[in-house]
C-alpha cells in the first residue's frame, strides 16, 4: 500500500486540478474559457500542483522516526507534513490566545 503511495497522491493532486479548472470556468458558457481571469486563478494553482509533486517524489522514501520508546517507520513526506500540520496549529492557537487575552 505504501508502495503506491506516490502515484495515489499524484491522483489526488489531478483531482484538485480538475476542480479548480472546472471552477474557472463560467456556468453560462459552453466550455471552458481560457482568458486572462482564467490564468490567474488556475495558474498558482497548477504551478504549486507541480511543486508539490516535485516534493511528494522527492521525498517518498521511508524514514524511521524514534521518540522515547516508540518507533515508526513512514514515508519522510508525511513527518514533514505532519510537522508543517503541527505548526499551523501551535501558531493558531497561540494567536488565538493573543486574541482572547486582548479582548478581541
């Protein structure tokens, strides 16, 4: 199943892709429309589709992790996700607690 794991997420980022091209496109015409608004919505979006494949393959290989007495053994793209997961939420909540403490 891991094995796989590469080509599953390049699926997944297709997906992503198809519906963000099919969001660009105005429900009153008869097919898509590529002009300027086209490429400026869907053009981010498929160059961080390119990088994020670019780094899913780069970084598909396994990696043992080890904490106290447990041990794991995952593909190295998602201990750096999980950590990048992680950190938005340490920031959210701190900011979240800012928030509070100041009455907003």
């Amino acid at each position: 199943m891991l094995s796989d794991w590469p080509s599953n997420v390049s699926r997944v980022a297709l997906r992503v892709l198809i519906i963000v091209l099919m969001n660009a496109t105005p429900p009153d015409s008869a097919g898509p429309r590529f002009d300027a608004a086209f490429w400026r919505r869907a053009g981010p979006a498929i160059a961080a589709l390119v990088l994020f494949i670019v780094f899913v393959v780069q970084n598909a290989e396994s990696v043992k992790i080890r904490f106290l007495w447990w041990s794991i053994t995952t593909p190295r793209i998602i201990v750096l996700l999980g950590a990048a997961v992680i950190g938005v939420l340490t920031w959210e909540l701190v900011r979240a607690l800012i928030r509070r403490r100041e009455g907003r």
